[in-house]
C-alpha cells in the first residue's frame, strides 16, 4: 500500500514537466580548434559582415598557415616563474610562439577561469532555469564574496542539506544565493550574483489540498514535544518514535495492517500534512518572512494565529529531524531537498533556524507562559553595538545605554517583531535581515525622532533615510548606496554613513526610483553564461601554438602626474521627488522592485494620513566639482558594480583581441553613449575617438568628445545628437565588445564619480583593486560578465585599505 501514498504525494503538483531532474550540470562540449564557431569566438570572415548585437570575439587566423614553431621540451622552462615585468620576457623573443604547456605556465599561471552553469528546476518547464558561475585558478582562498562574519550577513544565507558554508550558490534555500551575493568592495556584488539576476525562476508551485489533517493538540503539547526535540529526535528507537508520532500530531491510516514505522513513510506523511495552502502559513511569501510578527503578540486576541504557527513549526521540526536523520546519506538528503515543493522547504528553514538557535525554558497552556531562550542573544547583543558603532550612530551613546539596560532586564525581545527576530536569530533566509537588523537600532533608540523611520520595510528594497540631519543611510541594493560606497562602509546589507542631503527632512525616508538598464546591455544571457569560458579564456581561441606577440602586459600609466587625481570632489547629493503618488513608483514596469499588491480601501480620513506619513519614491542625482567645474550626474539606472575576482602571479598579459580604452577618472564625464547603447549618431562633426587593443600603442583620451554639459540640471538627459557623440561606427569599427577602463585613482570620490557615471547612462561594471587583481584579468571578467566598462581603483597605493 505503500505505492498509492507514493502517487498521491506527487499529484500534489497541478502540473508536469519534462525538465531534467536528474541535477546534474550540462557539460560543455569540448573545446577543440577545428570546432569552427564556439559560441561567441567565430572565425574571421573574408568579407564584412553584418555587426552583431552580442557580444562575439573573432578568432586567430588557422596555426597550421604559421611558419615555426614552440618549445619542442614540454617541461622546459625558459623564464622564472616569477611576476612579470616586461613582455616578451627575458631570453624570449616576440616571434617566437609557444606551445600550450609553455603557454599556460607563463600567460594562464594565476589566472581566474570563469565558467557558468545553466541548471533546470524541478518541476518546473524548460522556460524556467537558473543560472550560476564559478571561478577557480587563482592559487589562493581569496575570493570576490566578502567574508560573511566581517559583513554580518551570516543569518542571510541558508544550506538545507548540510550545516555550514555552501561551498557552490546552488546549494542554498535562497536564490540568488546570498552566501555568495555581496562583493569584496563596498556596494558591489559578485559575479555569481551577476549571472543569477538573468535567472527565470518560476512562480511559487501551487499545490493541492492532501486533505490529511493533524490531530488536534493544545499549546502546552506542542511546547512540551518542542522541549523533548531539543535533545534531538529519538530514531534509535523506531517504536518511540512512531508513538510520538502518530499517538500525538499525525493519524496513521494504516496502523493496523502495515503502520508507517519506517523513516521515508513518516517523511511522505509529513510533508503530506503540511501540503495545504490556504491552513498553514505561506513562507515563501515575502510578506511572511518575518516570523516572529506571529509569536509578538502574545495576548488573546492573537491567540490562533500563535498556535496555528507553533503547530507548524512542531511539525516542520518532526520533518526536518527526520530527514537530517544519521540514518540517511548525505546524497539521499540532498536529492530529496530538491524534490519537495518550495512551501515545504521554506517550512525547514524555519525548523532549521529554531533548532539551531532557541531553546524552549518554560511553557503552559497560553502564550504568557511559554519562556524562551535564544543561544544567539550574546553574540547578536555584540553584533548590533559594533554595527551602531561602525555605522557611526547619531544618538550612539544613548542607545547603547538602552541596549546595555534591556539586556540586564531581558527584554530585549519585547520591542518590536523585529528585534525579537534579530537577537532571537529566527531569521529566514534573503533580503529580511538588513531591515531587521536596522529596525531593531531604531527601536532600541531612545530617542523620539526615531518614530519616523518606522515605515522601513523590506518590502521596499531600494530606500534608505537621513537621521537628525547628520548623515544618511542606503540599503546596499539601493542605486545611491551603490554609488556612494566607496566613501561609506557596507555593513549588514547597508552603506553608511552617507553625506546629508537638504531635500530630506531631519528624520525622513526616502525610497530610491532607478530603471532597469536598457537591453541587451542591462543583462547577461544564457547562452554567454555558457559560452563564458571560451570568451575569457586567458590564452585566446582555442589552437596548437601560441605566437608572443599577440600578447602584451597592460597596466595604468602610473608615472603619470595624473595617476593619483585629485581634482574630483562630491559636492551634492540630490533627491527630487517624483511627481507621482507618494507610494507608488512612477512605471512600475521600469523599476527592479515588484510593485506591493494593493490593501483594502481605507476610509477617506484616514487614506489621506495614510498618504502624508509614508514615505515618497524620489529620483537621486549627484554633482560633482571637477577641476572647479559642477557636473550633475542623474543616478537614472539600477546598474550593478561586480567586485574582480583577485588573481595571483600577477601581472598576466592579455590577449590582442581584448579591446579596451582607459581613460582617466577627470575626464570621464566627457565620454557619452557608450559603445552606442542609446543609438546616438556620430553626425557630421563627430571625431573617433581612440580605441586600444592589447599590444596597441595609442591611448588617446583628449579625442573623446565633450560630455555632459557642466551646469545643467541633474534631472536633464543631455542631447546626444547635439554634441557629436561618437557611435559605434567611429569607435574601433563598430566592437561592442570594446571595455572602457576607468582609472579612478586618488580619493575615493573618484570611484564615485565613475558609480554614478555608469548609473547616469546605464552601464554595469567590473570593479578592480590593483592590489589584488591585475589589469588584464579585470578586462578579462568584463568579457566573461559581458560588461563594457571595468573601474580600476588600488587601495594601497591611495592609502585607503582598510
């Protein structure tokens, strides 16, 4: 009888698919010179072709039409494997090629290899899929994610099959992975982040009814079998277990000729129970995800819902128990946790986090009596002063005397839902935890100005407010908080403290609107996460010799004067409000955050409050002093800056066919329209500018064409056709490919200047510290990121290392 239960717990899905579920990753053809085109590195053709709108590298003219050849001993090495510091290296001549051993010990030595991973969903169709990209190379433990515990994103991230780090981003509950979500620097992210953002993931999957109800069991039960899991379930002995089971929380229906003693059967019963939408609470909703607003209140009148989600919870734990049993192995687990529908997943991260971070002390039959202990409250006490502190907290002394009193008093738990979720750790994974963590400083701040900013809301991602006019604070996925990181720290999803701005109140919020970037540059796809390797590989297209001179180092001319430019400085900081209503986004359609579904009609009287009191959407822009003059820059785009993954060995030469053009910070503003993302013409009085590839000579910036006009208002997209921009017509022959290497050298308002820069026209960009990433393998990651613009900054040498 035991097939039937089988059948009945898959029809739960309304529909099937013919998705590959067997998870495993695809594999990548083999990269072979005779393969002809290779997604995206297609040989030269003999006569011009039509320009593509993606990004594809030409390939090297065929080996066998070369005369010589490399080192014939595949194990000799002709150089020291020492750093570069000129190319070709000593003892080697420039016509000389090598062969692949050879070359990849002197030109891939150190190096980070990207690929990407395109990888189905279970039950789910084809339409749907998620996207990854790993790196490895690089000789080191460096990464480009930022260290969890000194970022305080711990509770951020979740791994249901194993406790720990998630060693590869699919491994988590979350997706996008948040273990692998924020970059090294400030306001960047990584480049798994980057690709997961082109996922199509499906909408949350509808289940049936099962129709199987638990027993009914008051809430001194419940708390009293919660008290027994501490200790851990009891699957040694499997008659316990089943009595605890089926006599308490379940009803077996086949008690008497086969009972559901055996660990697959109980974990079928369970998730069959906890399948019925609309009875339990839906934690895939994000308007869920703070689970502690259903245990806050613990007077009568919340009295159902406390016990509704309690008996859930037992449940899920039960569930949770059994699956993590040591009875089980570690890919039975894991194959199972990618099979059940999401709703029972979210339902194991709550189990997970109450099993690992509170203990039940005392309890009786109402929610007065239940008493809690959280394991985390020391460290989380800790966590929230460092976080004030670093933050820079106006009212900072007070509110840690108000924190150090609540904690003598243990009452740190009764403020608010969100500070019961911060110091308990009952914190689901993804974006809550910067709200909550956020929302517990101002409720612990004495202070009264603190009662408006109650209204932030993860709901809401792109905001941030100003405090007793002292400074400002951002969320991390905020376009301003991305943009004016540099000159703030990134702690806990947030950037701050930030300048102050004149268009907000002394103690106001402000919700960020920015559109999405446009196509097909705002976006990586599919078919380049797959095709990454081959258009980053250090060594080129696929071949049999590699000749020395189609490779150079590159790097920034340092003894320049203009090396270390001082001449940029932040002079505003400019919110003007939207001229729509007040909680709405002007175009939904263009903004990256969903729009928040409507409530019931208020009464007039109280709509209009309502109105006044939340907070309004507003358009950022940011002007700049440079060399004296005020450049305005709209901060228009919702782009994303990836922290470069560090490489090792460094400097590594890049290949000819990676085309760049460097430009200083100073003179940024004169360059406009990219590689031609707005269409702009280069009219009759348009002049080339100066486009360079690995090995080129000419790296003229004063041929690129006046920018933004100096005193227009931040609000203003300059005319393009106007100002003889140069297209992509009169830029290295049309390459889109062509990366744009801002040096922005100096203060750190220069990298500011380069954020907002990319946000005014909408451009992406790979951001490289040359302390840990050289050059070449920066140029190399845009390609691999299909990103037109890399942001070169070295921390050392300016004396900004923290």
């Amino acid at each position: 009888m035991a097939e039937p239960k089988k059948k009945g717990f898959w029809s739960l899905f309304r529909s099937k698919s013919s998705a590959n579920k067997n998870g495993y990753l695809e594999k990548d053809p083999l990269r072979r010179a005779s393969d002809g085109d290779v997604l995206g590195r297609s040989k030269r053709p003999d006569e011009p072709a039509e320009t593509s709108t993606r990004r594809r590298r030409p390939r090297r003219t065929d080996p066998h039409g070369v005369k010589g050849k490399g080192p014939e001993d595949p194990h000799s090495s002709p150089y020291d494997l020492v750093p570069l510091t000129e190319w070709p290296p000593s003892g080697m001549s420039r016509s000389e090629e090598l062969s692949l051993g050879p070359a990849m010990q002197l030109i891939s030595r150190g190096v980070p290899a990207f690929k990407g991973y395109k990888r189905s969903i279970p039950h789910a169709s084809d339409h749907f899929y998620a996207l990854f990209a790993t790196v490895a190379g690089n000789r080191g433990d460096e990464t480009d994610a930022a260290n969890q515990h000194d970022s305080m994103t711990q509770l951020m991230t979740l791994r249901l099959a194993e406790s720990g780090p998630a060693t590869y981003p699919w491994e988590t509950l979350e997706q996008p992975s948040y273990s692998f979500h924020f970059g090294k620097r400030p306001g960047t992210i990584t480049l798994n982040h980057w690709v997961s953002l082109a996922s199509v993931l499906p909408p949350t999957i509808d289940l049936r009814d099962s129709g199987i109800a638990p027993r009914e069991i008051d809430l001194e039960a419940i708390f009293a079998r919660l008290k027994e899991l501490d200790r851990g379930l009891e699957d040694d002995d499997e008659d316990l277990m089943y009595r605890n089971l089926y006599k308490r929380l379940l009803k077996d229906p086949d008690k008497y000729l086969s009972p559901h003693k055996t660990l697959d059967k109980q974990i079928t019963d369970l998730i069959m129970v906890l399948s019925r939408p609309g009875y339990w609470i839906d934690f895939t909703n994000p308007k869920n995800q703070v689970v502690t607003r259903f245990i806050f209140d613990t007077s009568s009148a919340n009295s159902q819902t406390f016990h509704r989600f309690c008996h859930q919870l037992l449940l899920s734990l039960e569930l949770e128990l059994r699956i993590q049993s040591r009875h089980h192995m570690t890919d039975a687990k894991e194959k199972l946790l990618t099979q059940i529908p999401p709703t029972i997943q979210w339902n194991l991260a709550l189990a997970r986090r109450w099993r690992d971070n509170i203990r039940v002390d005392d309890y009786g039959s109402t929610p007065e009596q239940v008493q809690l202990r959280y394991k985390l409250k020391r460290r989380q006490v800790k966590m929230l002063k460092r976080f004030a502190q670093m933050m820079k907290w106006p009212n900072l002394a007070e509110t840690l005397a108000s924190l150090k009193r609540r904690d003598a008093d243990s009452t740190l738990d009764l403020v608010s839902s969100h500070a019961m979720a911060f110091f308990s750790g009952l914190v689901l994974p993804g974006p809550t935890f910067p709200f909550l963590i956020m929302n517990a400083l101002i409720d612990i701040d004495p202070d009264r100005a603190t009662d408006d900013l109650t209204l932030l809301t993860h709901g809401h991602p792109s905001c941030g407010f100003q405090y007793r006019n002292s400074y400002t604070y951002w969320t991390a996925s905020s376009i301003v908080g991305k943009v004016l990181a540099p000159t703030c720290r990134a702690l806990a999803g947030w950037v701050g403290p930030a300048r102050p701005t004149t268009d907000l109140g002394r103690n106001q919020i402000a919700r960020i609107r920015a559109r999405r970037p446009p196509a097909p540059r705002g976006v990586i796809t599919p078919d380049d996460v797959r095709s990454m390797s081959e258009r980053s590989d250090p060594l080129g297209p696929p071949t049999q010799v590699f000749p020395v001179k189609e490779y150079s180092l590159v790097s920034p001319d340092r003894d320049d004067d203009a090396y270390l430019a001082d001449l940029v400085r932040i002079e505003l900081l400019t919110l003007r409000p939207c001229a729509t209503n007040a909680n709405t986004p002007a175009s939904s359609t263009s903004l990256p955050q969903s729009p928040v579904s409507p409530s019931p009609a208020p009464s007039k009287q109280t709509a209009a409050a309502a109105a006044a009191k939340a907070p309004r959407y507003y358009d950022a822009s940011i002007q700049f002093a440079i060399d004296g003059v005020s450049w305005p820059l709209r901060l228009a785009y919702d782009v994303s800056f990836v922290s470069a993954w560090p490489c090792s060995d460094g400097p590594h030469p890049l290949f000819f066919d990676y085309v760049y053009m460097p430009v200083k910070a100073d003179q940024l503003v004169k360059v406009r329209d990219w590689n031609g993302g707005y269409g702009g013409g280069g009219g009759a009085g348009s002049r080339p500018a100066t486009a360079t590839a690995a090995g080129g000579q000419s790296y003229q910036g004063n041929n690129i064409n006046n920018g933004l006009g100096a005193g227009l208002g931040g609000n203003h997209i300059i005319n393009m056709n106007k100002t003889g921009v140069s297209s992509p017509s009169t830029l290295s022959g049309g390459d889109e490919e062509r990366v744009l290497v801002v040096e922005a050298f100096g203060v750190p308002d220069n990298e500011v200047l380069a954020r907002a820069w990319c946000a005014h026209w909408g451009l992406s960009a790979v951001v490289a510290d040359l302390g840990r990433t050289c050059m070449a393998c920066a140029i190399r990651e845009a390609y691999a990121a299909t990103m037109t613009v890399v942001i070169l900054v070295d921390d050392e040498q300016d004396g900004t290392d923290d």
